[in-house]
C-alpha cells in the first residue's frame, strides 16, 4: 500500500510510552488486588517492546493503560507527553486514535465483511464510506489479505483473521500498536508469518509496538528490548540478546531456558558435576572458532563436548556449548583462562 502519511500530529520521534512508577490497585470484596507495583519503563519511539509474564503478572493490565482502558492507581502513563490517566470524554478518545490495538482472540465482527471490518474505526470517526473502503483496501494490500477483502471472518483462518485484525488497528496510521498476546492462539508457522508481518509494520511505518506475551520465543523474534514481569513488578529489563545472554533473576532464566534449554540432564550434571563442567555461551563470530581443538592441543586439556546448539537472536548468532574439561587442576584453570576471553560467558555448572 502507499501509505497515506502519518497521522495528523505526529512527526518523527513520535510513539514513545512512558510508565512512571506505575501501581495499579483492584478493589475487592474482602481484600484489595496489586495488578501493578511501581512499574517504571521507557519504550523509546519506533522500537519494539516485549513484556513477558506468567498468567496473573499483570501484562494485560500494563498495556490497556497506554490507550486508557485502565487507569493507574498511582504513578503515570505518558504517551508523547500527554499523560494518558488524566484524559477524558473527548480529549481521551482523540488521543486513542493514535494508538492502534490486536488482541488474542482476534475482536473482529463476524457479521461484516473484512473491508468494512478494517473501515470501521474510520467510519466511527466520521470518515465518508468511500474513502474509508479505500484506505480499508490499502491496508488489507499491504497485509496480503486483498483477496479476502468481500469475505466474513467466519470463512478465515486464525492467522487470516489476525491479519485483518492488524490492518484495522493500522487503519488510523497510529503511532503505537498495542499487542496483547497477539498470536497466542496461532500455531508455530502462522505466528512466525504475524511475527514478520509486525516487524514490517515497524520498520516501514517506525510504529511503535508494545507487545505482551508469555512466548519466549515471540520476545526473540520480535521485540528489540524486554520487561520481566512477575506479580505486578518488573524484575528486569534490557535489551533482548543482553537477556538471553545473561538473565539476572530466576524467572528470566527460566523464560530463557524455553528458547535456549540448557540440555543436560540434572542426573548428569550431578555424576560430571565439579571442576570443569562449563556450559560456554558463544556470541557472532565467536561461534566459528575451533574451540574445542585448541583447547585440547594448546592447552592440553581433554574435552566432553555435552551439548551444542546455536540460534538467532535480534540479527546476532548465539551459540550454546555444554563441555566437561578434564586434566590436571593448573590446566584446567589454564583452559577456564582460555575460554574466558573467546567466549561471552562461561558458566560453571554445579549439581
Ligand atoms: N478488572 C479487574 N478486576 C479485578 N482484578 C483484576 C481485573 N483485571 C485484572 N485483575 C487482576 O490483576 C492481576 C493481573 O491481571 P492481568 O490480566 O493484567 O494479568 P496478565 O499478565 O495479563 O495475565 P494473562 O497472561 O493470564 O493474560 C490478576 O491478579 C488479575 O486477577
Ligand atoms: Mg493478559
């Protein structure tokens, strides 16, 4: 599609969400819920962003702030400098429409057909029909989804219907798209198709997306920096390979284990366990080196290569060996010296 500029207000830069000391309380019948503790991000303008949490963490709660559908307690939600907790009535619907929206379950209406699906938030602004059908039409092109322009949703599949669900949160040319879970319901090769597709968005459009998930693997392939959030707090942040490479806090570690397992078992670990037993991370060109000969005709060390695998991570490879290094102790402390500098992180694996 030709896109149509950006929407009226915005400029370059624009898209950033700011979460300043954000707490968010549940009133109950007998006790009171803390969705949100002291919740502070920066999301800066045109990147992706991933929250990642168990069910419960407080993601859905987190991202519904930035178009105001829920108001903090206490703290703020700053999205361009407007703090969005303080709008109302009109000044808050204005301010939504910069802001587009995809959900799990897709929120689509089954009666009305894809066009007019995707012409819809245009209609509710006032928009003439014709001119909303033909933005609703250079959206669905640039979603791939033209051919299904005059079909139902019923007659989709959940990764079609996810697509119509992103042309019509794009329909307004926001500057922030909210994810909530968006390809929860998909399966493995239509998420990575919607996981493109987002990127695009981002890199054609510089949108910026705030997406929320409890797929490891989502936060790999599309976000460029992570929140960890465990009930209601963020536990760490950063950039997404600083994570993968070295999670700070156990549920980080536990999320990075779904994409990068640490592959030998407990009951080997506690039969090689002691000196030696390293699981060695690898970054780019490291993952090249002949590590394991050299360190058996240089260092003079026997090598039990465990476990090796290697992945992508944000446009960088990361490599995963899991090795048992036996010989005298002044040459395994050499090889431990070796490895420390041609690798990212050397880990000792304990039982
Ligand atoms: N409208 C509400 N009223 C009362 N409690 C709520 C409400 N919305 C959320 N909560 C509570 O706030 C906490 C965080 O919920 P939230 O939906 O934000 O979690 P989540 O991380 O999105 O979980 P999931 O992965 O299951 O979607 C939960 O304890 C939940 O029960
Ligand atoms: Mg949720």
């Amino acid at each position: 599609m030709s896109p149509s500029g950006p929407a009226a207000g915005s400029g370059a830069g624009a898209g950033r969400i700011v979460f300043d000391d954000v707490s968010k309380a549940f009133p109950g019948r007998a006790v009171s819920t803390a969705a949100l503790r002291g919740v502070s991000i920066d999301v800066a303008p045109g990147t992706i962003f991933g929250v990642i949490g168990y069910s419960g963490a407080g993601k859905s709660t987190l991202i519904r702030m930035v178009n105001g559908l829920e108001q903090p307690t206490t703290g703020r939600v700053v999205v361009d400098g407007v703090d969005i907790g303080a709008l109302r009535g009109a000044a808050l619907r204005a301010a939504q429409k910069h802001t587009g929206m995809i959900f799990q379950q897709f929120n689509i209406l089954a009666t009305v057909r894809v066009r007019d699906n995707v012409a819809l938030p245009l209609r509710l602004d006032g928009v003439g029909k014709a001119e909303a059908r033909a933005r609703a039409d250079e959206v669905l092109d640039f979603v791939g989804l033209s051919a299904k322009a005059d079909s139902f949703p019923g007659e989709l599949s959940g990764g079609q219907k996810q697509r119509v669900g992103i042309a019509r949160a794009l329909a307004r040319n926001p500057r922030i798209l909210l994810a909530d879970e968006a390809t929860s319901a998909l399966d493995p090769t239509t998420t990575a198709q919607i996981i493109d597709l987002l990127r695009r968005v981002n890199r054609e459009y510089g949108t910026t997306i705030l997406v929320v998930t409890h797929e490891m693997d989502v936060i790999k392939d599309l976000a460029h920096q992570v929140a960890v959030m465990a009930a209601g707090e963020v536990v760490e942040q950063g950039s997404v390979l600083d994570t993968f490479l070295r999670p700070r806090t156990g549920v980080a570690r536990d999320f990075v284990s779904t994409v990068v397992p640490q592959a030998v078992p407990d009951r080997v670990v506690a039969h090689l366990g002691g000196e030696g037993l390293w699981r060695l991370l690898l970054l780019d060109d490291e993952v090249t080196q002949p590590l394991v000969s050299d360190l058996i005709t240089d260092i003079g060390v026997q090598v039990n290569m465990l476990h090796a695998d290697m992945t992508e991570i944000q446009e960088h490879t990361v490599g995963q060996m899991i090795v048992k290094v036996t010989g005298a102790p002044e040459r395994i402390a050499a090889a431990r010296r070796f490895l420390a500098e041609r690798v990212v992180h050397l880990e000792e694996l304990v039982a």
